[in-house]
C-alpha cells in the first residue's frame, strides 16, 4: 500500500487537476490524503463536494509545508510514502514507476520523478536534486528542453519532494522526535535539509525518469515568500548539516554565494523580492545559532564521509547510470 499525501493552501484552483489525475492512475493500490493547511479559500467544500473518497487532514491554521507535511506522515501508515505538490498533473504511469522502482531496487530509500514544467512540457523542472558546497541546491537539467539527456535510471544526490516517493522505515530513521521535516525551515529546503540527512545516514536515492509529473511551479508559494525563506534557508541548512572538515574548507564558498545574493538583492532593491532576500538573510543570523545547536555529532566519522562522498560525487553534472 502507498500514501499519497498532498500538501495544500489557498490551493482550491489547483487540486483539481492534481486529484483527477491521481485517478487516472494505472496503479490503485493507493489512499490520497490532502492535508490543509488552514485554507479560507473553497478547498474544503471542494474536496468534500468532488473528492469523497479523498482523505481529509484539516489544520485549523497555516503553519508552513514542513508542519503539513509531517502532520500527513504521522496520520498515515502505508510502507511507502508519495509526496505530491498540489500545482502538479502526474502521467498515469507516474505511481506505478516511481513506487515500483523502490519496490524492485531494496538498496534505495528514496525515489526522485522526473517533474517538467506544466506549461512547457518539454521542458525540465528537474531530474533529480544536487547539492553543492556554497549552500545553493539544485536540480539536474533545470530549465533545460528534455532531449532524453536524463532518460537513464540514475543514482543521484536526493529528491524533490514536490513528487517523490520514500520507504516509511527509512523516514522513521530519520524522524527527531517523531517529525520528519525540520519544522524550524517552515517552508522551502526542508526537502534539501532531509536529502542531506538521509545522506549522512547511507540511504540513497534513485531517479525514475519515466515517473513524469507536470509542475507550476510555485502556484501555491512563490514570490516574496520564496525569496524570503530562500533567502534564510540556505544559510542555515548549511550550518546545520555541513561536515566539519567541509565546513572548514568550504566556509568562503558559503560567504561568496550569500554575498552574491546580498549584492544582487541590494542592486534591485525596488522589487518586493530582492527586499524579501535581504529580510530572509538577516533572520538567517538571527536563527543561526538554534540551527548549530542542531548539527549531529561530530565523533560520527563514518557519517561525515558518507554525506561529504555524496555532495562531491552527485555534483550539477552528476548521477550515476545503474548497470
């Protein structure tokens, strides 16, 4: 059995064309829960009007994805866990591709789909997720027109969780306290933050490109609030989950990026999102030291070697073709 769990706010324009699609699925061995995160728009009556046999989790205020999304993960119990963003439009085949690969691969813990843009459909969103030493994730062949560059099965760094799949026991590993996403990040990189931490613990990922799903892009999020928590957050998943030998060699590689981030933002400082940046940079510093008291031990070697093997081998040109 599989959990689809749909995070979503304000998203009434939106679940349509995700939930139809989710029924034309070729696999049905699933349960769809849709967890609000205290909308005020129409996407209750919605989903309780078009969409009965959806399960419902409604939160009775908006606290941020990471919130949600673990809300969704503690109420549900199948084997395998399937995030989907509510701006999506998965192919037919997506779950069975996606789900199957991890069902047929026992040495993966997560499973990446292949997400292209939903207005430009042959163009790519992303291939699989990287992660690089200045801070800045990001995702394999963005912007790109899908030629079959990545039409291979691949290893890579970790997954989107706009439309990823994951064994619960492996998310089980990974939980504090029983919450799977860092809810300190709120929204945008906690995905990032879960890939660095899965790293570290030896599990891996596998892209499944013929798992395709249509994105928006930010439909529900975007602008402002994506700069802003962008802004924060990549700074302190850095500070967080960086090796200490990383660390140390890499640190001018984290100062020239925020930097190059700061100076950029200062030069369009008329637009709501650069001023938005600047306002995510400076909660960074003010957050800094919650998220190093977050960093795990640093007697753990083994751990360390892992996750600075993988940042470096799964670099933008990487992910490894299977034999």
């Amino acid at each position: 059995m599989i959990d689809v769990i749909i995070p979503t706010y304000n998203g009434a324009h939106l679940l349509p064309a995700c939930l139809d699609a989710l029924s034309a699925q070729s696999r049905r061995d699933f349960t769809v829960t849709v967890v609000d995160d205290g909308s005020r728009d129409e996407s209750l009556a919605l989903l309780a009007e078009r969409y009965p046999t959806v399960r419902v989790l409604a939160r009775p205020q908006n606290q941020g994805l990471a919130k949600a999304v673990n809300a969704g993960i503690a109420a549900t119990a199948a084997p395998y866990v399937v995030l989907l963003n509510n701006d999506t439009e998965a192919d037919p085949r997506w779950l069975d591709q996606l789900v199957g690969a991890l069902e047929h691969r026992p040495q993966y813990a997560f499973a990446a789909s292949k997400l292209l843009l939903f207005d430009r459909r042959d163009h790519i969103h992303s291939a699989g997720d990287y992660y690089q030493v200045s801070g800045e994730p990001g995702s394999r062949g963005v912007w790109d027109c899908d030629s079959g560059q990545y039409d291979v099965v691949s290893e890579v760094f970790g997954p989107c969780a706009g439309a990823a799949a994951y064994r619960r026991s492996a998310l089980d590993e990974l939980a504090d306290d029983g919450k799977v996403f860092d809810e300190d990040l709120v929204m945008y990189c906690e995905d990032v933050d879960l890939n660095l931490r899965a790293r570290r613990a030896g599990l891996r990922t596998i892209f499944v490109p013929t798992a395709v799903v249509y994105h928006k892009l930010s439909a529900t999020g975007g602008g402002t609030l994506a700069s802003y928590y962008c802004g924060r957050n990549f700074a302190l998943v850095w500070a967080k989950n960086m090796p200490d030998h990383m660390a140390r060699r890499y640190w001018p590689n984290l100062l020239r990026s925020q930097l190059r981030f700061t100076l950029h933002s200062l030069r369009h400082l008329r637009e709501p999102a650069a001023r938005a940046r600047l306002r995510g940079q400076l909660s960074a510093l003010r957050h800094l030291p919650r998220f190093l008291a977050k960093r795990p031990p640093a007697a753990n070697n083994r751990a360390a070697e892992l996750l600075a093997d993988a940042i470096v081998r799964w670099s933008p040109a990487g992910g490894q073709p299977l034999k």
